[in-house]
C-alpha cells in the first residue's frame, strides 16, 4: 500500500487510463461478436422455419401416399375375400354333389346287398 503510495497520482490516472483502452478495445470486440452471433442466429432461425415447411410439405405428401396404398390394400383385399367366397361356395356346392353321390352309391350298394334289385 505504501508503494501505491508513493507513485505519483498522474502514473496510476496514466495506467488507467491504458487499462480502460484495452477494455474499450475488449467491449468493442465483443460487440462484434455478439453482431456475428446474432446474424448467425437470424440465419439459423430461417433456415430451421424454411426446413420446417419442407419437412411439413413432405410429411403431407408422405401421408398421402400412405393413404392411398392403403385404399389400394383395402380394395385388393375385398377383391381377394370376394374370391375366396365364390371359391368356397362352389368347392362347397361340388363338396355336396359329392356327397350325395357317395351317399346314393352307398344306398344302392346296400340295395344290392339286400336284395332289393
């Protein structure tokens, strides 16, 4: 304390001033920075809104195309059941003309056995 004393006050108003120089010079450059951030933020923010409305958009189409193959899926389904009803009821129609085939063969098997021709 007695050595900051001892200096005279025009040194240390002297020093001082230098000092503030080089924090004018620091604030000046942070300044800039905080310039360049803000730029580099502005343009950040646009291109995260024009890729959000692109995501949007190809969200949109993707949903239609979805949505169109599964109606296509729907349709070709009901095609396909429609197929599969007309198969059973003509594989269970010739199912019973079988069937009474065998049994009428089995009657006139039993006839014969009887005697009955």
């Amino acid at each position: 304390m007695a050595a900051v004393m001892a200096e005279p006050l025009e040194n240390r108003v002297e020093r001082l001033e230098s000092d503030m120089a080089h924090v004018r010079a620091d604030i000046a450059d942070i300044r800039l920075d905080i310039r360049e951030l803000r730029d580099a933020v502005v343009s950040l923010s646009d291109k995260i809104q024009t890729g959000d409305a692109s995501l949007r958009d190809e969200m949109h189409k993707g949903d239609a195309d979805l949505r169109n193959e599964i109606a296509g899926l729907r349709d070709e389904m009901h095609q396909g059941f429609e197929t599969l009803r007309h198969e059973l009821t003509r594989t269970s129609l010739s199912d019973r003309i079988w069937t009474l085939l065998m049994g009428a063969a089995i009657l006139l098997v039993m006839a014969h056995g009887f005697k009955w021709f």
